[in-house]
C-alpha cells in the first residue's frame, strides 16, 4: 500500500476515534447534567415547617437540644426549660424543610467512616404531624472543595451532598436558640424607667396623654425621640452571652457596687436591671425577672449614663409649619390672628382683615418652630424671668385634630426666657430668637 494511502487510513481512524469520544462524553455530560438537574429539585425534607411539632440537635460533642411547639409557640425542653427564641427556631425549620440535594454520591456506601457518617458531626431528629412523623438527619464531613456536606437520612442508604451553609444553619446551640431578650415586659406597656448611674439619676414617667415627662421633680417635658430611643433600645435588648444558669455568687460580678441600675414599671410588672463590672468589651448583668447572669454590650452603659438636661425636650413647638391652621400673636404692640384659607392661602383676620403673602407667614412660623431651649435655669419662680406675665404669647393651631400648643416668650436684660404654656420651669433660648421673630412680624 503506498505510503499516502497508509497515512490518510490513520488520520481517518483518529478521526472516528476522536468522534466517537466526544460523542460518548456528550453523552455522558448530557446524563450527569440531567441527573444533576433532576436532583437538584428532589427536597431532602418533603414536609412544611408548620407541620414539625418538635425536633432535638444531637452534635458530635456537646449538650443536646430539644425544641416542642406549645401553642404558637416554641420553647426549649432540654437541657432545661426555657422560652425558644421563635425567630431563630422558625429560621432553622425554614433551612431545613426547604433543603434540596445536590448531589447523590453513592447509593450504597460501603463505608460511611469516608463521609463522616459513621460518627456524624450533627444529628437531627424531627418529629411532625404529618409523613413522614419522624425523620432523622445525620451530616457528615464538608466535601472536599468545601463546597458541600455529606449527608445521610435515616432509612436510606445513599449518601448525598447539601450546600454547606446547612451545616451552620441546622448545628445549633442552645444560646443560639434561646429567647435572649433582657426586658420581658413589652415596650407598649412600659410606664415607667428609672436610671441610677455613678452620679446620675433620672426617671421617665408617661403622662396619661401618653407622653414620656422627665421627673425632676417636677415633672417637665421629655425629648420625644430620646425616650422613645431608650424605650426601643430596653425592647430590643439581647443577651451577649449566658455567664452563669443561675445567680449564685454574684458579688465575684460587681452586682455589690454596679455600675448601672434600671427599673421598669408596666403592665403590672416590675423588674430590675442591674449592671455589674465590666469584663472585655461587656458588662455582667441580671434581670429580677429572669434566672440568668448574663453579659450585656458596654454600649448599653454610655446610652443610659445620661444627665437630666440631656432628656428634656428642647423644642417649645412641635408642629410641622404646613400642618398650622391659626396662629394667634401677642406682643408689647398688640394682637395679631392669621387663618390659612383654602388653595393654602393666608389671611390676617385680627385685628384689620387682610391677605398675607403666604411666604411671609411661612417666615414666621418656621422662626417660631426653631425656637430651641439652649440652658435651663434651675429656680422655678417664673417672675426672675419676666414669665409671670409674658409681653410675648404665641398660640398654634394645627394637624387633622386641631392640636394646641401655645408658647411665652419674654426678655430680661440680655437673656430672652420661653416656656410652652403649661411647662412649670422655663428654658432660655437663642438671644436672636426674640428678634428674628420680631423681624418677620414686621414683614407681615
């Protein structure tokens, strides 16, 4: 055979060779990528979580966990009774009952001790309403790639992969599961706070409007974003860590000389707050009302050492300038009502009807809403500071239910002094308060 002959026949039958590889790998990628997809959907827990009625964390070292609905709640049974933190136990459910395979591995291992099964890291027994009633589910070693976890479900024999954060998400703790909140009685029904700090005290009380005062005594306003600040911060209090089951010992935790007491009044309830020393970045702490030592982040200490001063409502006015309907004026030259009429149009009806450019009243009342306590004397004889009989009252009236607020102002030397109307101390405000709104009436 000629030699040209000889070389076209070898390039032929590489070629077919090379042909028949890529169509067998075609093949065989085109089955693993079906099979893949197949799996991907299979759930490796058919049942919703509300059906799970209890499940127990059984990891390699450790304590076990149980967790049993009761009601609509969830609490812990062991390795002792307490309230289960619902948002973590529904979040746990959640991974577990929406969990897909990845991969099968094998359908029947020969040896579970290459996955890490054979001693599994964490088992979890679940218990339902539905089918199945129990299920159990044992992960093993991360795979190779770090990628996946090998995992094995009771009453079947084949080892598979799951994505690895399952591993974190369903190998829990029972501080992870464990209600963690600080204060029990509910934010709504707090009526109460009382702060002894080092050298500072103070107390918060809500008025029957609602509203939280300051007591000095007596009672004055209280800054409406301050309070409701340190109301949402006690609502949203979390456990850092659990130092200690019960409060056995507590001197070794500072509670003998603390560095912050806080007591809470509501719903019926009280209970106490007390800070001990400080250990790193947090603080020892128990609560009257719960069981634990626990530790609290050091941030909690500098929100609540507060002085007084730093609680008292500053503004005089709180109405938003659109929101005003009437504004009634008092000054040394007289008496002044404007009225907003329809189309947002203004109209001075005391003491000489007439319009009022709108821009002219909106100057007024955006000076009058800045009006800002800088200092607060302490003698409350409202005569040092011209405020017995005030040469200056501004009354407003404004929002859908025609709130009042009616604030006096009156200048001693070079001082100018305000209080809102029924406020039993004064403030003092800027010196150029009084003047600039001097300075916009002239305008109208």
């Amino acid at each position: 055979m000629k030699k040209k002959y000889l070389n076209t026949l070898i390039a032929l039958a590489l070629l077919g060779a090379v042909y028949a590889g890529l169509t067998y790998w075609d093949k065989r990628k085109g089955s693993q990528s079906k099979s893949a997809a197949s799996t991907a959907q299979e759930k490796l827990f058919a049942v919703e979580s509300s059906h799970v009625k209890a499940f127990t964390i059984k990891p390699r070292d450790g304590e076990s966990i149980t967790c049993q609905r009761e009601g609509s709640n969830w609490i812990v049974i062991e390795p002792r009774k307490l309230a289960a933190d619902s948002s973590a136990v529904s979040s746990l459910l959640s991974s577990l009952t929406n969990a897909t395979i990845d991969q099968v591995v094998e359908q029947k291992p020969a040896n579970l001790r290459d996955f890490g099964l054979d001693s599994p890291s964490v088992t979890l027994d679940v218990t339902t309403d539905a089918k199945p009633q129990n299920f159990e589910l044992r992960l093993g070693d991360e795979t190779p790639t770090g990628g996946g976890v090998y995992a094995q479900a009771a009453g079947n024999p084949r080892v598979v992969t799951l994505a690895s954060y399952l591993k974190a998400t369903l190998d829990k703790k029972l501080f992870d599961l464990r209600d963690k909140h600080v204060v029990t009685i509910p934010a709504a029904q707090l009526q109460r706070i009382e702060v002894q700090a080092k050298g500072k005290h103070f107390t918060l009380i809500k008025n029957p409007e609602g509203v939280w005062d300051l007591l000095l005594p007596p009672a004055v306003r209280a800054d409406r974003f301050v309070a409701e600040g340190m109301v949402n911060r006690l609502e949203n209090l979390n456990m850092a860590s659990v130092a200690a089951e019960e409060k056995k010992n507590l001197g070794k935790y500072g509670f003998g000389t603390p560095e912050l007491t806080v007591k809470l009044g509501g719903g019926g309830a009280t209970q106490t707050l007390t800070l001990g020393k400080k250990e790193g970045t947090s603080y020892y702490a128990v609560n009257s009302a719960l069981d634990p030592v626990f530790t609290l982040d050091s941030g909690f200490v500098s929100e609540f050492e507060k002085d007084p001063s730093d609680l008292r409502s500053k503004d005089l006015f709180t109405f938003a300038s659109f929101e005003v309907k009437r504004l009634e004026v008092e000054t040394p030259g007289g008496s002044r009502t404007f009225v907003k009429q329809p189309q947002n149009k203004w109209k001075q009806t005391d003491p000489a009807p007439k319009d009022i450019p709108v821009n002219k009243v909106e100057a007024l009342l955006d000076k009058l809403r800045d009006l800002r306590a800088e200092s607060f004397p302490k003698s409350e004889k409202l005569g040092e500071f011209g405020l017995t009989k005030p040469p200056y009252r501004f009354k407003a009236q404004f929002g859908d239910n025609n709130e009042t607020e009616t604030v006096e102002l009156a200048k001693v030397g070079d001082h100018v002094y305000g209080r809102r109307e029924h406020d039993v101390l004064p403030s003092e405000v800027s010196k150029s308060a009084l003047d600039e709104i001097e300075k916009a009436l002239k305008e109208l």
